[in-house]
C-alpha cells in the first residue's frame, strides 16, 4: 500500500514536473517561452510597482520642496504686492529654438528615415550646393536670436571662517543658495578661511568649499562646483589676481550650478598654487563680472573697445554682493541705534569708516572708557564671532603677547573685521551700476531663516509669532532692508518682522547701495538750523537748482505748482533744503511763526516758531526703491532737526502709514481733512508748544496752480 502510495506520488510528481515543463536542474535560460515570459511578467509588475512608488515618493518629496520653496518666498516679502510684483518679472525659461526651421530639408529628410539609408542627392540638391556660400549687400551678419545668451543674473557671495560654523549652519545656508538659484539668481560663492597660513589656509578652504558643495548637493534639485583654477596672478606684475577662464565660470553658473571658488590663484610665470586674499578674489571676480578686466591693445580702435566692453556687459548682471560673516552688520557707535540698516555709500562710508577707525584705536590706546563704551555695544555682545574668541582662543585670565587684555584683542578683531567688510562693499559696488545692491549679514541669520518654524523651535517651548524672513530672500524680493532704516530704533522690534521665539541672536543685517550724494543747504555742521539764523537761505540762491527742484515737487505731488506764489510764501522763512542725489528726492523745511505772534526778529518770536517741513517729495521712478525717502527723512530728524520737527498731511493720504510709524506722535485737526505728525519728544506735555504746532498746521496756505484749498 505504502509502495503503490509512494509510485503514486512519484508519477504524479512526474506528470507535474512535464505539466509544467520546469526541471530543478535545467537553468532559467532554458525554460520554454510561456514560463520565461511569465516569470518576466511577474518581474515586470514588480518593478512597475517599485518604480511607481518612487515616482510618487519623489513627487511628495517634489511637492515638500516646492511647498517650503513659495511659502520661504512669500514670506520672505514685506508684502504681498512685493512677492507678486517678484513673481510677475519672473521670465520663463526660453523656448528651444525650432529645429525643423533651422535644419537644411536634406538633414529635415534624413533625419526621419532610418540609420543606415543613403539617399545621395535624391531627394534636394548635392551638399556642394549647400555648402556654397552665400553673398549679402550687408558686410556684418546679423547673429540670430539663439545665438545671443540670455543675460545671466549673479550674486556674488562670500563667505567667512566657515571652518567656525557647525553643520546646521552650513546647511542652511547652503539651502538658502539653492532658493536662490530657483529664483534665477545665480551664485559665485568666494571661501574665505580668514587668518590662516598659506599653506593651510589653501587646505581649509579647500575643505570648507567640499564641505559646502556637499550640502548643496545633499538638496533635492541642486548641484555645485568647486573650481580650484579660477584665478591668476602674475609674480612681476605683483599686483591683484585676475580671472583665468571667464567662459568656465560662465558655463558653470548658466547650468545652475553653484559655484564655489576657494582664494587660490596660479602663477602665470612659474606655474604653481599660491594663496591669495578672499577680498581680493571677490574684488577681482566682480571686475570681471563688470565687464572691466578687459585689456585692449594700444593699437585698438576706441569705438571697438567700447563696443567689446558692452558685450561683456551684456552677458551678465552682477546684481548683488553679499557677505556672510559671522560678526554680522556694520556696528553703530553714534545715535540710539546699534548697527546700521542701510548705508548710502556715497554719503556715509567716509563718516561710518572714521567711526570704526575711531573705535579700534581707542581699543589699542587702552582708553577704558572706550572700551566699556564698545563692550556694552549690543551688536558686540551679540555676535557669535565674539563668543568664539573668548570661549576659544582667549581666556580672561590668560595673558597675550602683545600685553592687551583679551578683551581688547577681540575687539580689535571685531572692528577690523567690520572695516573690511566695509571696504570690500565699497569697492565692489563702486564698480558695478547704481541699481546693483549689497548686503552684509551673518551665516547664522540666514540659516536661522532658512529653516522652518517647526524644525527651528523643536526645543522651545514658546511659539514665535510670525516666521523670520530670510535676509537674502527679502533682499533678492525687494531690494531693500529688511528694515526702514528710517523708523525709530524703539519701532524696530524683531527684523524679521515679529517677535520670534526661536531666534537665538539678534539681527544684525546691514543693506548696502552705491547709492547717491546728499546735499544739506546750509551745512548744519557749519551752521545750525536755528530759528535766529539771519538772513535766510532763499530758493533763488545760486546754490540751488530752482528749475529741478520745481520739477522734483511736480512729479512727486502729480499737480503743477504756482512757483511764484510759492516762492513768495516761504522765500523769508526757509530753514534749509535737502536734495538726495540728482534731485531724485529732496525736503523743504520752514521756520512758522504761529498766527497771532509778532514775527520782529526777538529772541520771544523766535521761542515760539516751529520747525515745519513744508515739503516733502520723490520722484515716482524712486518711489519705493533705492532708499531715497529714508535717507531724507533720516537727515532731515537727525542732523537738521534732532529736536523736533512737524507737518500735516491729508487724512486720506496713503502714505499715511509710513509717516505715523516714523513720527512721535500724531493728531487729527478738527473740521478739517488735515492730519499732524511730529517727531517733538515731549510735544504732548507742552500745551503751549502744542498749540503752536496746530494753529501752524492749520494756517499753512497751499500754493498749487489749480488753487485747490486741500491737498498734501
């Protein structure tokens, strides 16, 4: 029974074996067609149910990116009109040029038929025909659309000591340069190892620049490219290093890449690696971005230098110059701030680099009150740069070489950091266009901002209430400050636009332009605008461009002005004017006497008038850009009246909002369409000064051609 059992089995195993034609010892490349294309089937459906689960596994990750991408960037705005004015002047990627218009209709023919077929001259004529040349009238071609480059639009950026930041930093900056790329802002990135050796100086920048490549290649839909033979230097010529490939450069960034470019150059005569200044690296790769490092030859028609120049500016537009240093913004030692918002460079690098220069050799002259001046400065209490050196390299106790204090050889440091970093803005921006903008910030903000509110307040327990913007971001947005550098330090608060609970310094970011010259007529250094100043200045004086000042007033206020009338009026009471650039913006201020007092010249008159600003104006092609109604209103509250001035305006007037966040206080004049503002500290406690103020306000005759009664 058991051995029919077993046959049984055995045969049916057989049968089972034929049935299926499948044999353990036969291999898979043997099996018939049914079982081979069942097995690829099941493979198949295996792989496709792998694949789709990638495929959607990189659409979430896509959808994630692209999610945190537009929420950075609108939040990166001041506004919402500025994320979408942004969005708007976004191009779209050129089109790929028609291949079926550009190819001969012999290449058109070929190209449809299978490899291998040779028509000949079949179809069309022969390839001596095609390739015959071709005689026009004109003797310079026309280059067609696709052979021009898009204009590439470029930040500059470098940063500093990154062998300092931890790996979050890092990454986040690293991040923040891929948003940046996205929004079709290119980045050349300079590594600057600080005060290193040469030799290891060359090894750490090499490091720190791998190490920052591999972070932006860690990031979906990002790459980079370190090119170590960026620059050349000549040993005879000895002087600054110049750009060895502009077309490697060029290449690179036009394919997305970030590019990192560590401070090594190579000798032109002797071939070899040498070390070279970051600042000098960034100022030489701005010159060739400018379109400035062309050499012509002597021999050279002018008109074709000119016209080789504007190609290579053509090809790209250095748009911003940014450095990343952990000391963050330029300090302020003078006024209630502490660290400048916006640097007008034309106005301000002269007095900013004196403070500075001040500080530091007050700092080497052992002046102690100078130095518990600079100690209790927030930005030096603040800045991680600081709290490296004196948890790392110094302690109180121990003593330095030199014989300072620790302490002092820090701030030393610290201020000499500031001064270069000053420097290189300067000169860079110097080189490049007025529309061109900088900014000088930390790597710690920027990877602050970078990261999302969960990730950042995982270890806090407190909720911030609003995300902070990313400096580079915002800047790139809207090119301003992430600050109105005119609002007063106490309306200031959080930078990024709210208190926020996972910020763990404070910010620092200092905006910089090329910007324009201010002109204060009289010079309140020289003499004060008192009320007792005789005679006055008169807008007839030589000083003073009458014409474009008219000009100026009628463009900003949209209405025509009655000049004589008005010159009539406020002739004998000026107290100064302010004009910003080529009268792109500029301030009329008064001295008001209020109705019912004597104006005689006594010293009781002229207690009682009122520092007025009459006018207030800027062009409307400068409106909202460039800083000009800032740097007006900053001159006009800190150096021409820092005591005080007021002024009205209309109740329905949109720029409302922007005077009430820069004045002191304001008040509604009864049975009238007029609003007052002043920036008069203590105005409200004064009842007789008050008075004054709004019987001035109230009194003021508009002098318009169209003789409407109300308007600002």
């Amino acid at each position: 029974m058991s051995s029919r059992t077993f046959n049984w089995s055995r045969t049916a195993k057989s049968s089972l074996v034929k049935q299926h034609l499948v044999r353990p010892s036969d291999p898979i490349a043997a099996r018939p067609a049914q079982a081979q294309n069942a097995r690829a089937q099941q493979v198949a459906e295996f792989s496709g149910s792998r694949e789709s689960q990638d495929r959607l596994g990189h659409r979430a990750k896509e959808k994630l990116l692209d999610r945190e991408f537009f929420l950075s960037l609108l939040n990166s705005a001041s506004t919402k009109r500025e994320a979408k004015s942004y969005l708007a002047r976004l191009k779209a990627s050129p089109a790929k040029p028609n291949q079926e218009s550009t190819e001969s209709p012999k290449e058109s023919i070929s190209a449809s038929l299978p490899s291998g077929v040779n028509l000949g001259s079949f179809y069309g004529a022969s390839r001596a025909v095609y390739d015959s040349p071709v005689f026009r009238q004109d003797t310079t071609p026309t280059p067609s659309a696709q052979d021009i480059p898009e204009r590439l639009h470029l930040a500059l950026i470098k940063i500093t000591t990154p062998q300092l930041l931890d790996d979050v930093v890092i990454n986040g900056v690293a991040k923040t340069l891929s948003q940046l790329v996205r929004l079709g802002m290119a980045c050349c990135v300079v590594v600057d190892p600080g005060k290193v050796d040469s030799p290891a100086g060359r090894q750490t920048a090499i490091e720190q620049a791998n190490r920052i490549s591999a972070a932006v290649d860690g990031l979906p839909d990002s790459k980079s490219f370190r090119l170590d033979s960026a620059l050349s230097i000549s040993e005879r010529a000895s002087g600054p290093p110049t750009v060895l490939s502009r077309k490697v450069l060029l290449s690179a960034l036009r394919d997305g890449h970030v590019v990192l470019v560590p401070p090594i150059a190579y000798m032109e005569e002797n071939p070899r690696a040498v070390t070279v200044s970051a600042n000098d690296a960034a100022l030489a790769l701005t010159k060739e971005f400018a379109g400035l490092s062309l050499n012509p030859d002597p021999d050279e028609d002018p008109a074709v230098t000119v016209r080789r120049i504007r190609t290579l500016q053509r090809e790209v537009s250095l748009d911003r110059v940014i450095v990343l240093d952990p000391l963050g913004g330029i300090p302020a030692f003078k006024g209630p701030q502490s660290s400048h918002v916006f640097i007008n460079m034309e106005q301000e690098f002269d007095q900013i680099k004196d403070e500075l220069s001040q500080a530091r050799t007050s700092v080497s002259g052992n002046n102690n009150s100078s130095k518990q001046a600079l100690s209790n400065n927030q930005i030096l209490e603040t800045n991680p740069m600081s709290k490296f050196v004196n948890r790392e390299i110094v302690s109180p106790e121990e003593p330095t070489t030199s014989g300072q204090s620790p302490d002092a050889e820090m701030m030393e440091d610290v201020l000499d950091g500031h001064l270069q970093n000053l420097r290189l803005a300067q000169q860079a921006l110097a080189m490049l266009p007025s529309a061109s903008s900088g900014i000088i910030t930390s790597p710690q903000e920027v990877s602050y901002s970078a990261h999302s509110p969960p990730q950042a307040a995982s270890d806090l327990s407190a909720v911030g209430t609003r995300r902070q913007r990313n400096p580079l971001i915002h800047h790139l947005l809207t090119d301003k400050p992430l600050l109105s550098s005119s609002l007063p330090p106490g309306r200031r608060g959080s930078s990024n636009g709210g208190f926020t609970a996972f910020s763990p310094i404070t910010s620092h970011t200092t905006f910089v332009k090329r910007g324009m010259p201010l002109t204060i007529l009289p010079n309140p250094y020289t003499k004060p605008w008192v009320a007792q100043t005789q005679p006055r200045l008169g807008l007839n004086d030589p000083s003073i461009d009458l014409p474009r000042l008219v000009t100026l007033i009628e463009d900003s206020f949209d209405r025509k002005l009655d000049v004589q009338n008005y010159l009539d009026r406020v002739n004998s009471r000026i107290a100064g004017v302010i004009v910003a650039g080529e009268y792109e913006g500029g301030a009329i201020l008064t001295w008001e006497t209020p109705p019912g007092v004597p104006d005689d010249g006594s010293e009781a008159s002229a207690a009682r008038m009122v520092p007025y600003l009459d006018k207030f104006a800027v062009l409307k092609r400068s409106q909202g850009a460039g800083g000009v109604a800032d740097i007006v209103f900053n001159a006009m509250v800190r150096t021409c009246f820092p005591n005080g001035v007021c002024w009205r305006s209309r109740i329905d007037n949109p720029v409302n909002k922007w005077y009430f966040e820069r004045s002191s206080g304001t008040w509604k004049l009864a049975d009238s369409n007029w609003a007052m503002f002043w920036t008069t500290p203590g105005l409200v406690e004064d009842t007789q000064r008050f008075q004054d103020y709004e019987a001035v306000c109230r009194s003021i005759q508009p002098s318009w051609a169209d003789k409407k009664s109300v308007i600002d």
